[in-house]
C-alpha cells in the first residue's frame, strides 16, 4: 500500500486577523496581549465562515491549544500544539487535513497570536508576550505546589460524592506495588532499588506521611528517570519484521480542562469521552477489555479513570483493586508493570504504559529484565489510558495482540 | 508583618476585580448576552461565546465545593502547615479556588462539603488586596 492520498480531503473554509495587528493599543491605552490576538481572530473568522465556535472539533495552535481550549469553554476531540517556529502553521493545517481525511474530527481551527511588537524584546518564538493566564493568575496566591496538593480535592469529592474512603483507594497502592515485585525494574521492586522497596499493606499506606490531605505519600507516584520509545508502521511493515506486532485497534483523546478550576466535576476526567471514542473506533467495549494500563499518578487517577473506562461503575472503579480483579492472577490486571507509584514515573508517565502494554500483547513481559514469572498476561486487549496536566486531558487506545 | 507568600501577577484584562478587591469587593465578570457569570476572567464568554462582557459586583458568599488539607509546602505557605485549600461555588455561578479559614485543618473529618462560605481580603502589597474564604458564623443557611 502506497501512502494514503490526502489530496483535496479538507479545504480551508475562512481565515480572518486579530481586531488591530501592527502596533495595537486597545481601549485603554493597553498593549494588545497574544492571548486577545488569539481570541479576537478566532471570533473574526466564526463570524466570517458562521461556524460556530462551539462547533469547533480540533485545535491547532503553536503551544496554546490547551489553554486556548479552556478559554473557550471547548472540550476539542483533537488537540495539537506543535510548536516548531514559523512554519508550524503550514504543519498545522497538514495535520489538521490528516485528522480530517481519517474522519476523526469534520472542523478544525488552527490559531496565531502573537504580541511581538508590544511585548518584543522577550526574543522570537512566542514566550510570553503579555500573556498572564488568567486561571493562573486567579489560582497562584493558594499555596498548592505540585500534583498532590490538588489532586487531593478530587479524592475528596470522591468521598463526598460515593462515601469511599482513603483506605478504599490504599488498595490500589498495594496492588500495583505486588506487581513491582515482578518487575526487576521496578523502582520498588524487592529491597535491591531502594530500602522502601518491597510489598506495603494497606497499614502502611495509611500510616505514611501526609502529604496533601487525604493522600498520604504512598497515594502518590514516585519521582524518577525514564526513556522510551515505540515505533508505529503500517501493516505491511509491521508484518515484516521479527517482533510481534501489537495493534493500534482504538484510539481518542480529549480535555476536560487546562486548570483544575476549571473541572466541572471533581470526579470525573475527560477519559470517558476518549475512551468511548477509542472503543468505538475498536468495535469494542471495556467488557472485551482483557487488561487496563491507566496512568496512576495518584491513586485516586487510577480509581476515577478506571470508571471513567467504563472498567467498574460511578464511584466504584477502587473496588477493581480491593477485590483482587487488577492483582497478578486477577480477572482483569491493571498496571502490570508496578505502575507510576511503584514501577517508575518520571512526570509524563504515558511513555511507560506504551512500554508496558507492547510488551504484554505482544508476549515479552517476562523477559527477565522487565518482568520474571508471573509478570506475563493471557490478555489478548488492553485499554490504555494516560492523563495530562490535573486530571485535564487524557488519550486513550485499544491495543489488541496479534495472537488474538 | 510583611506579606511572604506569592502575589499574583496581574494580568490587564483583570483590572475590574483587582480594583474591587482593593475596595473590599468580589468584582465577577458576567455575559450581557447570555447573563452568566464565570470565572476565571475571559476575553469572550466561555459559555455562548459572546464578547459583550461586564464586571459585576458579587455577593461574595458560596458554598465549599472540596478542599484538601495541605502538609507540604514551600516559601511563605511552608509556615503556615497545615492549611486548608478549597474550591468555592460562588453564589452567583462557577467556581473559585482559596485558601479556606475558618476551618480546623487538623480535623478534616469535620469540614463539611456544602457548608456556606464567605469571602475576607488580605492586603498583599499597594496594590493586591487576595481574596480569602472563611466559614460563616451562620453556616448552614
């Protein structure tokens, strides 16, 4: 097969400026923000064309799509923020006719702003130039610093909402850690990486150090180095080789939010509606799920997104965990590598759950290095799901074997 | 004593509630087309997309939405553990993030969700004057 013809499968429909572009001052005297660029330019050309903003399906921008997103009030089913200098925009619309032509997504905006003149001085390729986010500068007096210190308002919620517990959400930390024990790579695998390693209780986990109410240190990942890498090829390729290829069957992705002050609902994240895209793209749904890879940041992450999945119902995804389902030798293993809280996280932990995943569908998870027996699955599917920023966007595929 | 913890810079487009909070007055901005009220401030309307915005005054009171209790710290906020981070659902629509007063950070079993809120203003420097939330005397209502 020869590359897909993407010839005329999508047309630039209208293109409109920023109000005053040149040397700006709005009403007030002001210099013009990048962020007014952007925003005045996006309203100029859904006037132009009559589209909808809220019509919107992809966003394209050099580094602002998130927060561009969010200012909107969009959950875009296609986020892209290639930021490679001046020509990003022409790659812009080269991904945007992709993402077209596959049929994931029918609208696209792709976005500049740019207060090069106002805020010059700063160097070229974007920076600042004026822009103060507003939900950070609305957000940064609070004393939260880091991932904890606001994930733990969505355990919280979760409390109010299903009366679960902190020991409920523990479990999942005892779970993933007996699967760091099968992983020699495992940061807390055994006593050999570090005197923390080896298996916890549930006791322990709510024994350990506060470090935001209601997650003690062991709700929360660890802090660690991390490279990977995985090639996609098109079938003919992949048939080719030696290694077993492992399927892209789904795939969607999604954002609920850029800053958690944003999240409408405290226990629930955008993986609901890209793994409901995922699914539907597979012909297949969380009860054909064989095994889950789900970001565990926390533990409460794996909980909601394990619902968010459709693995377990609202407000239960913990009891995956507790009754033994995602433990080696459960009905469904979740996070079969130890997980971002025992195995390894680095910060963007959705690297290892490629890694991971490959390796369990394609029959090369007891390899000795990365797992010894009983680390090795039958599963024949595997939902994977990552989480960005906190709990904001999140990706999700449908892996399947090639023994399936 | 001087005020140690971060002041937030500010951002030109929020001129209308850092002024308010100067005069003790939780400025919101609200849609002229569609009347809602969101925060955090936007150039367009995040609701129906409409441009025509206003700044109005709130009441400054809400309910708690969640919270988390706070352990670990850094600069001005490392002196102050434990305390109380909560999200607020204003009144008047949306939400809100503060720090919450009020509350007994070493009981978090005893703060309730829902309970009613209200809005205090701390003077951080000449200019900034942050909102704070604290529980009401008439929690309840």
């Amino acid at each position: 097969m020869g590359a897909p013809n993407l010839s005329n499968a999508a047309a630039i429909v209208g293109a409109a400026e920023s109000d005053v572009i040149g040397y700006p001052e709005d009403l007030t005297g002001h210099k013009v923000t990048s962020l007014q660029h952007h925003i005045q330019a996006i309203k100029n050309v859904s006037v132009q064309t009559g589209i909808p903003i809220a019509d919107i399906q992809g966003i394209f921008s050099a580094g602002w799509s998130g927060e561009l997103a969010e200012h909107l009030g969009l959950r875009p089913r296609y986020l892209d923020t290639t930021s490679v200098g001046g020509c990003s925009f022409q790659i812009h619309v080269h991904h945007a006719l992709a993402a077209i032509h596959a049929g994931i997504i029918d609208i696209a905006l792709v976005s500049h702003g740019e207060a090069g003149w106002s805020y010059r001085g700063g160097g070229g390729g974007g920076g600042g130039r004026g822009q103060v986010s507003p939900g950070a500068e609305m957000t940064a007096a609070y004393g939260t610093f880091g991932a904890p210190s606001q994930y733990a308002h969505a355990m919280v919620r979760h409390f109010h909402r299903f009366g679960t517990t902190q020991e409920d959400f523990a479990h999942i930390a005892v779970v993933t850690r007996d699967w760091a024990q099968l992983n020699p790579r495992g940061v807390m695998f055994g006593k050999t990486q570090s005197p923390f390693g080896g298996p916890i209780t549930v006791q322990d986990v709510l024994d350990a150090r506060l470090i935001a109410w209601p997650l003690t240190l062991y709700h929360c990942c660890l802090v660690s180095d991390h490279g990977g890498a995985v090639i996609v090829a098109r079938p003919e390729i992949a048939r080719s080789l030696s290694t077993n290829p492992v399927w892209v069957t789904g795939a969607g992705e999604s954002m609920g939010h850029q800053n958690i002050l944003e999240m409408e609902d405290f226990t629930a994240t955008s993986a609901s509606r890209s793994s409901a895209t995922a699914y539907k793209m597979a012909g297949l749904g969380p009860a054909d799920m064989e095994m889950a890879m789900i970001y565990d940041s926390f533990t409460i992450t794996a909980g909601i997104t394990a619902e968010m999945l459709g693995l377990a119902p609202r407000g239960e995804g913990y009891t995956l965990w507790k009754n033994g389902d995602a433990a080696p030798g459960g009905r469904l293993p979740i996070n079969t590598n130890g997980g971002g809280l025992s195995f390894n996280h680095s910060g963007m932990y959705g690297m290892q759950l490629l890694v991971e995943a490959y390796r369990q569908l394609s029959r090369t998870a007891e390899d000795g290095v990365n797992g010894i027996e009983g680390k090795q699955t039958q599963a024949t599917t595997c939902v994977v799901n990552g989480t960005g920023g906190t709990l904001s966007t999140t990706g999700t595929l449908v892996l399947t074997s090639d023994d399936r | 004593m001087a005020y140690n913890k971060p002041i937030p810079p500010q951002g030109q487009h929020t001129k209308p509630f850092w002024e308010g909070a100067k005069a003790g007055k939780l400025m919101l901005p609200r849609c002229r087309d569609c009347n809602r009220v969101h925060w955090y401030p936007r150039l367009i309307c995040p609701f129906c997309h409409s441009t025509d915005l206003e700044w109005i005054e709130g009441s400054g009171k809400g309910r708690l939405h969640t919270f988390a209790v706070q352990h670990r710290a850094f600069g001005g906020w490392a002196e102050e553990v434990p305390y109380v981070t909560a999200y607020i659902d204003l009144d008047e629509g949306d939400r809100m993030m503060t720090v919450l007063r009020g509350v007994d950070p070493t009981k978090p079993e005893e703060i309730e969700i829902g309970t009613r809120v209200e809005v205090e203003f701390e003077q951080a420097n000449d200019d900034t004057f942050i909102p704070f939330w604290r529980v009401s005397e008439a929690a309840g209502d």
